[in-house]
C-alpha cells in the first residue's frame, strides 16, 4: 500500500475530511484527526488508536504496527507500515481509528438543552 491508497481509503468512510496539521495531512471526522500521513516519508501512515488497541495490534501483527515514538505513542498512536500492509489490513486499521473517534465524538458531545417555556 501506498500513501495515495491509506488516502483513498480514509476518505471512503462518511463524513471524512482530509485537512493538515502542522504541515502534514490527517483525516478528521466531526473535526476531529482519527488517522495522519505525517510519517508518510519513513513509509508510515498513523493511526489514532487507544493504548489498549494499540497493544493488540502490535501482538497480532508485530511486523506490521508500531508505537509512535514518545508521549503520542504511549497514549495509542500507531505507525502502520504501509508497503507491507494489505488493502484488508489497512482498510481494517482505518476503520478502528475512525469508529474510535466517532465514539469518543459522541461522548463528549454535549447534550442538547431543551428549550424552556415561557410563562404565560
């Protein structure tokens, strides 16, 4: 897989947006990154993950993911290394990334206030 591929791919969920963050581009839903090419040099693509699906992802396929190095890692940023991934892999990555940040959207959503009713 390539960087044009983990793009594609990216915005084929609803509501995707591509934007860029400090130079680099990312993937954002409701405003929000779920997945970056800031790596995209080195051959990565990285995904915005929880550290506890961070973990399963590098015991299932060590080969594959890897920690971001420092703070970001250890609070779930993944590197996918994309030349070894296949379009299932990938896809299947993007998408955990993606459902987390529409769940983590969700709630912290704020709730809508009902409208009050005037005295009569």
């Amino acid at each position: 897989m390539t960087a044009d591929d983990f793009r594609r791919i990216a915005l084929s969920f609803p509501n995707t947006e591509e934007s860029s963050h400090m130079g680099s581009p990312d993937f954002r839903v409701s405003g929000h990154i779920f997945a970056t090419l800031a790596s995209q040099k080195q051959g990565y693509g990285n995904l915005m993950l929880t550290p506890e699906l961070q973990q399963e992802f590098l015991a299932d396929q060590p080969d594959l993911f890897l920690p971001v190095t420092g703070g970001w890692g250890r609070m779930g940023a993944t590197h996918i290394r994309l030349k070894l991934a296949s379009e299932d892999i990938l896809t299947g990555a993007l998408l955990a990334a993606y459902n987390l940040r529409r769940q983590k959207n969700e709630a912290t959503r704020k709730p809508r206030k009902s409208p009050r009713k005037q005295p009569s």
